[in-house]
C-alpha cells in the first residue's frame, strides 16, 4: 500500500485569510511540493480504496492549494 500525504503540516497552520503574503508563499509551495509527492505515488488500480483515498487526498490538496491562491490574488501586488 502507498504511503499516503501527512495533512497534521497543515492542520496547524493559520487560517489562510489571516496569512501574511510570505506565508501564503510558503504554504503554497510546501502543498505543491506535497502534491508533487503524491502524484509519484499514484496507484495503478483506478478501481482499488486505495486509488480512491489517494484521489480524495490530491483533491483536498488541490482546493487548499487554490485557496490559498485565491487569498494571494485578494492581497493583490506589492
């Protein structure tokens, strides 16, 4: 079985509205990164419960990481 994305590195974390623009920054990256992780780790069977908490795991990164663009687009430029 796949080793599955560790979320308790972003359960701690403020709410992304409350995030200064370096700390959006850094979040982003280490979600990226985290997604990046993942998708090396995709399983084979589409119809396997184990494709199925990988999907689940890469969909909740993917909204995360959109919020926080969201929240770095909101800040707009320096």
């Amino acid at each position: 079985m796949a080793e599955f994305v560790d979320f308790g590195m972003f359960a701690q974390e403020k709410d992304p509205e409350e995030m200064t623009r370096e700390e959006l920054l850094e979040t982003l990256e280490a979600v990226r990164r985290q997604i990046a992780q993942l998708d090396e780790a995709e399983p084979e069977d589409m119809e396997s419960e184990e494709y199925d908490q990988w999907g689940d795991q890469h969909e909740e990164l993917e909204d995360l990481a959109e919020e926080l663009e969201d929240c770095l687009e909101a800040l707009g430029d320096d």
